[in-house]
C-alpha cells in the first residue's frame, strides 16, 4: 500500500473536530536542555537527555509528549516539577519563572503543578492505607483541618470512581487501575492548575487504559485543568490531547495540533511512528515509512539531523548541517530539510468502516 492509503487510515475519524484555537498560555518552555556529566570523563562527555526544547501550552490545553524511550520525555516531566535543574534555558509556569523560586514561592508551585507517575504500586506507600496517602499532601500543605481533610478525600475518591471503602485498603488490595485513580486524586486533591501525567497507563491493559483516559479528559473538563501527557504510544495522546509533539534523541522534530500531526504529518519519524501504532490494529504497513534501526546514543548523537541516521529519505546534506525548526503552518512546525518533498497527498474525504479501526481500545 502507498504513504496516502495509510495516512488515511490515520485519519479517517479526526477530521470531525476542529482544530482548536490558541489559548493564552499558561507554560512557557523556551530552550530548555539537561545535559549530564558522566564521571570521570569531564565535561566533553555528557548524555543531551534534553536539548534545546521549546514549546508553550494554552490554559485549558492537553498537549502530548511522544517518543522512543530515551528520547527525553521524562525529563522534561523533571524540569517542569523542579526535580531537577536544566543546564540551560527557561521554564515559566502561571507567568513565574521556576529556575529560582524558594521557600513558600516553591511550595505555592508544587500545588500548582502536580504529575501522575507511570507506576501507581511505586508512587504509593505499601505500608499506608490509601485514605492516609492521599491525606498527606493536604497535611504537609496546611490545608484543613483532619475532619475537613478526611471528607475531601472522600470526595475525591467519588470523584475517581471509587468508593468510600477504598481510604482504608492498602495498596496490595487494589488492582493498578484502582491504584492509578487514586493516584489521580491524590493530584486533584491540592487543585493544581497544571497536571503532567508521565505514562500514566503504559502498566495497564487495554480496557483498563480506556477507562483512565476517559477519566482524565472528564476530569480535564470538569476541573479546567492544563496538562502534558506523555506517552510513546500515539494511540494514546490521540485520546485526549489537543496538540501533539514528536521527540527524538532530546529534540521536538514535529508539533501539530492533533488532527493535522494524524493527517498530515510532515517528519518522516512522525510518519513512521503514526505507520507503527496502526499495524496492530489494520495489519497495513508502509515500507518507505518503516523505521530501521536502534535509537542512537545520546552520548554520541549523529552530526547533522539526528534522525538521518534511521530515515529512507536521508540525503548528503542531512549528516552535514542540523535542521532548523520551520513552520507548515501557523500552528504546524517540523524540523527537517526535505519536509516539502515529503508533504503526504491530501486524504480522502471518506473512510471505509475497516479504516475507522484507529482508536484506542
């Protein structure tokens, strides 16, 4: 089959909704990278987890972080929480810059920025019952009285779709569904206006996957929330996100908003990412967009664009000089040289039902 038969696969059900509009923002990342030393080596060796990141997200907006594991992803989920300090760059959120702030300034912004973790048996402690869990970030912050927090979290376990009898189990009583809801409270709790939710349902099984997304876009809705949601599975992102971008070895390669990264995706990476999550589901696979190879050490990146290396539409001029990031359009920007020749014929206007088969389930 050709690059067009397969993008339209993609995109047989997204051209529905349209393409939001800009939202003022309430992040603002602006060339962030997190080099780190290896020891011993000096200051010549260093891993780019992140390197030279940019992106804003509008108030009210989801966008999704997707790549390869060890393209960067969680990183970016550490600076944005203050886990760790980038080597360069800046990070705004609500209009405060992060990089300095102490003291009540830092604890203001833990309320305001709260993540999900990818496992819920580890964010939890084994040896407290999940009332007391999720008590304690109200405790710590002052909020309450122990009557008064005892009822939010009974509340917010309504709220998550458990009930009341789950503030006295432990988490060895809880299934990773249940435990990733309470989870999710347990963020909801302290009224953060931005959520990053880091793989929040990578340890989970397909149905139980569905039920935590659709949880957290109702959630999204009910409480105003912003959020980053990263994921290497672009199924997942296409739930529930408004804009997606694509990493690759510590750099966006491509963001779109949803709809125009699944019918129009500019990257070839992009490209090959979108022709990997529908094999499973279409069993069709486009040879010119398949991805080749292991992901390269972030040690030694390649010269030029980082990509070349792995892409079936590699030329000279990729190995010698990095790509620029270039706008497709006001709200579409890609970074590659030959993104033009490889634009993707428009899509056609109707899909059959065996080309509808591309979400998630």
């Amino acid at each position: 089959m050709n690059t067009h038969t397969l993008l339209s696969v993609v995109a047989a059900d997204s051209r529905a909704a349209a393409s939001p509009a800009p939202r003022p923002p309430l992040v603002n990342v602006d060339g962030i990278a997190k080099h780190y030393l290896l020891p011993g080596l000096g200051r010549s060796f260093s891993v780019k987890s992140v390197d030279g990141v940019s992106f804003a997200i509008g108030q009210g907006e989801v966008l999704g972080l997707v790549g390869e594991s060890g393209c960067g992803k969680s990183t970016i989920a550490r600076l944005l929480t203050r886990q760790t300090t980038p080597t360069s760059g800046r990070v705004t959120i609500a209009d405060q810059e992060i990089a300095n702030v102490k003291g009540e300034e830092l604890k203001r912004l833990h309320r305001t920025v709260q993540l999900v973790f990818q496992d819920p048996f580890g964010a939890l402690d084994p040896r407290m019952q999940v009332g007391t869990s999720m008590e304690a970030p109200l405790a710590q912050h002052g909020i309450g009285t122990r009557h008064e927090r005892r009822q939010m979290v009974m509340h917010m376990l309504e709220e998550v779709g458990l009930d009341e009898s789950f503030s006295e189990r432990y988490p060895r009583q809880c299934s990773g569904g249940q435990l990733q809801r309470v989870v999710i409270g347990r963020a909801l709790l302290l009224q953060p206006s931005f959520l990053i939710c880091d793989e929040p349902t990578s340890a989970l099984d397909a149905s139980m996957r569905t039920q935590i997304l659709n949880l957290l876009t109702d959630l999204k809705r009910r409480h105003g929330l912003t959020m980053l949601m990263i994921s290497h599975d672009l199924r997942v992102v296409r739930h529930i996100c408004d804009r997606i971008a694509v990493m690759y070895l510590g750099r966006i390669v491509e963001i779109a908003d949803r709809d125009t990264l699944f019918e129009a995706p500019r990257h070839p990476y992009t490209r090959a990412l979108i022709a990997a999550s529908m094999l499973d589901q279409t069993g069709l696979y486009a040879p010119e967009i398949q991805l080749h190879g292991e992901l390269p050490s972030p040690l030694n990146p390649p010269l030029g664009c980082h990509f070349h290396t792995r892409c079936a539409h590699a030329q000279a001029k990729c190995s010698q000089a990095e790509p620029e990031f270039e706008a497709a359009s006001d709200t579409h920007q890609v970074r590659c040289h030959f993104w033009r020749e490889l634009q993707p014929e428009e899509p056609a206007e109707n899909g059959s039902a065996q080309n509808r088969r591309n979400r998630v389930n």
